[in-house]
C-alpha cells in the first residue's frame, strides 16, 4: 500500500503557561487499509435505586458546626433512583436556554456555558424505557450541538450530535428538540458539546438512567444513596485558544497543560500561582467540600469529563480504593463505605491528575489536590458490615462471562492513529488516522451522497446487512488516547502496551500472532470509550446492527479538534450513504433552518 514514513519531533520549551514536556516523538505512520467500526468505552455498571435516602431537611439538621461554608461551595450530587424506579416509562421533557457567562468556578473568571444557568448542566434522572425530549435554545453567540454520551440512539442517529456527521450547528436564536430514546438502557451517562472544542468551555452534564429492575441493584449491592461526581482537568483560558495554542508549530505536538480540575463544576485555585505568561482574573473562593452520613453506604457513579488527562479517585479511609486511571469520557460506578471505627471521623476526596500529559507540569496546576470529606452525625444504622478493601483496576476488569465466546467477525479493520507535525501542513500537529485528519464539510454526511465526501472523510461502510466487526486500533504515540464510539457497547477482546517498537497488531497478517497474546472471547468488558495504550493497541468487537453515520474519535479534546476522529457507516446504501433517508433529509431540513 502507501508507504512509510518516519518523522522525528523533539518536544520544546513552550510557553511557561503551558506543561513543558520534552517529548522525543517518533511518529512512524503506516498508511494501511483500514476500516471501521468502532470502539470506545466505558466500563462497569450497575443500577440502582435507593431505599434509605434521608430527607433533605434532616441533612441540614445533621450539618457538622465546622462548615460554615456556603451551601453554594457544596460539591454533593445527591440522585433520586427512587422518584425513577417504579415508575411507567414515559416521555421526560426538558426545556433549556443556553448562554455563556462568565463566572469563576475555582476562583478564576472563565466565560463558560450555561444551561438554565446552571454550570455544569443539570443533571438528567429517567429510566429505562423513558425517551427523553430535549428542547434546546440557543443564546449563546456560537453555534452549538449536543451529543448524549454512551446511548445507543436506536433509530435516531439524526439526534446524536456531532456536527458535520449527523447535523449542522444548532445556530445563535436557533432551537432544536433532541428526542433521545433510551431503549432498554441503564447506567451512568452523560452530555456534552459536539460542536467545535466547546465541551472544554464547560458545555456539559450528567446523565444517570436508573434501572426499574425486578432485584434492585441498592438491594444486590446493598447501598443506601448514589452521588454523580463530574471531575475533570480545567483551562482557564478559552478552549478554542487552547486548540489553537496546540495547532501551532512551535507546540511541536505538546499538548497544553491544565490549570485546574473541577469536581461537579467547583475547584479551588491559588491565585498567587497564576503566572505572568498568563494572567488571570483571580478571586480567593473556599475549597469545596461535602459532607457524608458515613455510615451509609453509597454508589459513587463517576465520570471523566476532562479535556486530556486521566485522573484517580481515592478516599482513603473507605472500604473501597479505585486503584486505576480513569480517562476523558471514561465512566465508572463503585460502592463507597466506610469501616464502623471511622464512621464520625472526616476524610477527605483525593483527586490525582494522572501526569502521562506533563512530564513537567504548569507551574500552576496543582495535580494531586483533596476536598473535605465531612462525616455527618446521622442515626442511621448502614445496612451491612464490610471490612475488606475492594481494589480496582480497570485495565483488568472482565465483564460478565458470554452465554457463547464472541462469534468471529464478518468484517474486520485495522486503524493506525497519532498526533504527528507534517511539513506540507507547516507542521501545525493534526491528530491523523491513517492518512485523514477530520475536518466538517459544509453539510453532515448524512445528507450527503458519498461520492461528495471530501478526503477528511474516513468512513468504512460496515456493509448493507447486520454484522460483527472487528477494529484493531494501533497507536503509534507514546501517549495513550481513550477513543469513543458512538451508538456501540463495544467489547475489548484485548489491550496491549508497546515497549516503544513495533508493536502493532495487523490482523492480516496472521502469521504473526498479536504481541499481547490470545483475545479473551469469553468475558470481555463492555464499553465505549477505551484507551488505547502507548505504542500499543486495541482490539475491538461490536454488532454492527444499528444504522446510522456513528463517530469514533479520541476524548482528548485537543486530539479531536485537531482531527482525531472518523466514523462508521452502518447499513444505508453503498453510494448513497444516508441521503435519501429520513435521517439525511432531518439533518438537511436543521441546516436549511
Ligand atoms: C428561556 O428563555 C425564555 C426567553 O427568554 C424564557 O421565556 C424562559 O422562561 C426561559 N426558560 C428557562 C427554563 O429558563
Ligand atoms: C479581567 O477582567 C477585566 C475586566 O472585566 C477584563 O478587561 C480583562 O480582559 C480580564 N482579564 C483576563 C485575563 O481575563
Ligand atoms: C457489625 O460489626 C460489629 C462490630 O464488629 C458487630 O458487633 C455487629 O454485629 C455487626 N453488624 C452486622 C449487621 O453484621
Ligand atoms: C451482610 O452481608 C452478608 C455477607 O454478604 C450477608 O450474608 C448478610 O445477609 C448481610 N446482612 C444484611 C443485614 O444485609
Ligand atoms: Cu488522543
């Protein structure tokens, strides 16, 4: 096929704002057939339902004389599985006005997105079987779309968001309804910005569908309540001029560093370490805090929404350690409690940015930083025992055993993808798959016949019948990059970390079995987000039954905004793709709007 070309990049001083990384990057890159579908991640998750929760009135009863901190610098998410669980599946409408405004989450002023003017975004509760309906206005003064992360969107790939693949921006004074069907659906989920790198301006939220089953899951995993902690890396600089910042030259490919990390839209932040080469307006704010009734045992339903680093959760004195990287767009459920001796001591929450980005960090970021974890005097008793500490990592997480191993796949694709500085683009970095770096067309390719898709298009056609698929994902980076497919439960069959050479699998040729050893058919996780290690790869394995234009592309907002990402097409017509079906014709009616 093409042939190969080596480049070399050493990393540089970059502006002090910024992580300063020497990053020796040899961007090998294989041009190679290659072919689709799908990936991404995430990982456990279990349902719920709360029998025990106390009422609100009694939490402030109980509020410990040490906080007298506002309410308002409370970072608890407290979730209603009980207003969800035994009720008819429905229609769950939402009205939302969107603006931006500047406001200072950690301290640091940041002209940020609101939703009803709230930041994060509220938080969306249903169940399965609910169909949610999303009416969105847009006053803000950029065009905006919204992606629901994780669902399936069965029969409605006109409604999942990202621009350029399945609809045109939602203009400023424009409205659009999102009618997102949940099917039979649980978990923890959540929304974001798939327009521009808007996600990194706070354009985001959770979204928890609780699961109505016949054995609740509080009563399986025996907890009383469940919190949603949002926790992610934060810029205090716009995202669009971080991107640009990254799509330099003289970036050399490095990516910026964070200045902060947020839990549930709060920080805290020094402002005697804004440095010079990047002033801030700066206002002391109190760490945000929360407080806990310890003896409850509670499921914690975490999620990355980060814009390029992994972090750790810890609360070290609890029964349960994550013991793992939890990267952008990564979810994770856990039950937290405590041992009976600690149950009236404060702790704390201990949020660890992972350093795979910053070698050298941002002399303001603080990487590693802890929230109180006050214990609430509750009278309640937790409805079990538990002294041993559950350890997790997620790179060995399996999911559940198969009834059959994983059939073998009907069609099979290998992908090759890095961040890599070409001289015929004035080395400004791109993050490329194969030989393509995305870029929008002027209309989504729903709308489009494919024969005027343009060449930022990498769009396999899965085929005109229902099959499995197989996508080997290599990473010739020495970073990791956590890809997302849309619409698709993937199973990882296997995950390998390169030593640094050539360490790819190619599955065509099978005279060289895979480095990482034998795929695991039999109880693979179920995921779809799922980081691609350094050097390394994936395997991938998904039913390629729903149809539809679904992206796949990296989390890392830098890597998808400077073209990262691809996508899969999923049934449809060969030639036509979606164009003349009621998918296309709904994405072109929203552009004509
Ligand atoms: C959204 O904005 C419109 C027009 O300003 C207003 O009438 C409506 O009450 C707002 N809705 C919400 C939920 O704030
Ligand atoms: C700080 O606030 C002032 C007044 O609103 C504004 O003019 C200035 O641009 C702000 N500086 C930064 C770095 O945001
Ligand atoms: C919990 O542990 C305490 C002390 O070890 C014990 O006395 C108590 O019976 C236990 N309760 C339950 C429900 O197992
Ligand atoms: C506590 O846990 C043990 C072991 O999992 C179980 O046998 C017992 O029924 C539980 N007790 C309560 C009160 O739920
Ligand atoms: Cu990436």
């Amino acid at each position: 096929m093409d042939g190969i070309r080596s480049l070399l990049g050493h990393g540089n001083e970059l502006a002090r704002h910024f992580c300063q990384r020497v990053r020796f990057r040899t961007l090998v890159f294989v041009l190679t057939l290659l072919f689709i579908p799908l990936t991404i991640l995430f990982i456990l998750y279990l349902q719920w339902h709360s029998a025990f929760e106390a009422p609100k009135a009694e939490m402030a009863e109980h509020f410990n004389p040490v906080m007298t901190l506002g309410p308002e610098r409370d970072l608890k998410f407290l979730l209603h599985p009980q207003d969800h669980v035994s009720r008819d599946p429905g229609i769950r409408h939402f009205s939302w006005n969107i603006t931006k405004g500047m406001i200072a989450p950690n301290g640091v002023q940041k002209d940020v997105f609101l939703i009803n003017n709230e930041f994060p975004g509220p938080t969306i509760e249903a169940r399965s079987g609910d169909t949610l309906e999303i009416e969105v206005f847009n006053f803000a003064e950029e065009e905006i779309s919204l992606h629901w992360h994780g669902l399936h969107m069965r029969g409605a790939n006109q409604m999942d968001g990202p621009v350029g693949i399945t609809q045109c921006a939602i203009k400023q004074w424009g409205r659009l309804t999102y009618q997102v069907p949940i099917g039979d659906q649980a978990g923890t989920f959540w929304y974001h910005a798939h327009s521009e790198v808007q996600r990194g301006d706070g354009l985001y939220g959770g979204l928890v569908v609780h699961n109505p089953t016949a054995s609740p899951e509080n009563i399986e995993y025996q907890y009383d309540n469940e919190l949603l902690f949002l926790v992610g890396d934060w810029y205090h600089w716009p995202a669009a001029r971080v991107l640009a910042t990254f799509m330099s030259p003289t970036s050399t490919g490095v990516e910026p560093c964070p200045d902060a990390l947020l839990i549930n839209g709060l920080g805290y932040f020094d402002c005697s370490m804004a440095t010079h080469g990047a002033p801030v307006n700066c206002s002391h704010v109190e760490k945000p805090w929360l407080m806990l009734n310890k003896k409850y045992r509670y499921r914690v339903r975490l999620v990355n929404v980060g814009s390029l680093t992994g972090f750790s959760f810890t609360i070290p004195d609890s029964n349960f350690v994550y013991h793992s990287i939890l990267y952008p767009a990564e979810r994770v459920d856990f039950i937290v409690s405590w041992p009976e001796s600690v149950t009236g001591a404060d702790t704390e929450v201990i949020i660890e940015l992972d350093d795979e980005f910053f070698l050298r960090p941002n002399f303001a970021l603080t990487p590693t930083q802890s929230f109180l974890l006050a214990a609430e005097s509750g009278k309640h008793q937790s409805t079990n025992n538990t002294t041993e500490v559950h350890r997790l990592s997620l790179r060995d997480v399996k999911g559940p055993p198969l009834a059959e191993p994983l059939p073998s796949p009907g069609k099979t694709f290998m992908i090759y993808t890095a961040i890599e500085a070409l001289t015929h683009l004035n080395n400004i970095p791109h993050g490329f798959i194969n030989h393509a770096f995305w870029e929008p067309q002027n209309l989504p390719l729903v709308s489009l016949d494919r024969e005027i898709w343009d060449s930022h298009q990498l769009v396999p056609w899965t085929g005109s019948e229902p099959t499995w698929v197989e996508l080997t994902i290599n990473n010739i980076d020495a970073n990791g990059h956590p890809f997302h497919l849309h619409r698709f439960d993937f199973h990882v069959i296997t995950s390998y970390e390169g030593k640094g050479g050539w360490d790819y699998y190619n599955p065509f040729t099978p005279t060289r079995p895979p480095r990482g050893g034998p795929f695991n058919l039999e109880n693979p996780i179920h995921k779809d987000t799922v980081y691609v290690p350094p050097w390394g790869y994936v395997v991938i394995r998904f039913l390629a039954d729903n149809e539809g234009i679904w992206a796949l592309h990296c989390h890392v907002l830098w890597h998808q905004g400077s073209g990262m990402s691809m996508a899969f097409q999923v049934l449809g017509h060969e030639q036509k793709g979606f164009s003349d079906s009621i998918v296309g014709l709904s994405a072109e009616n929203l552009c004509m709007t």
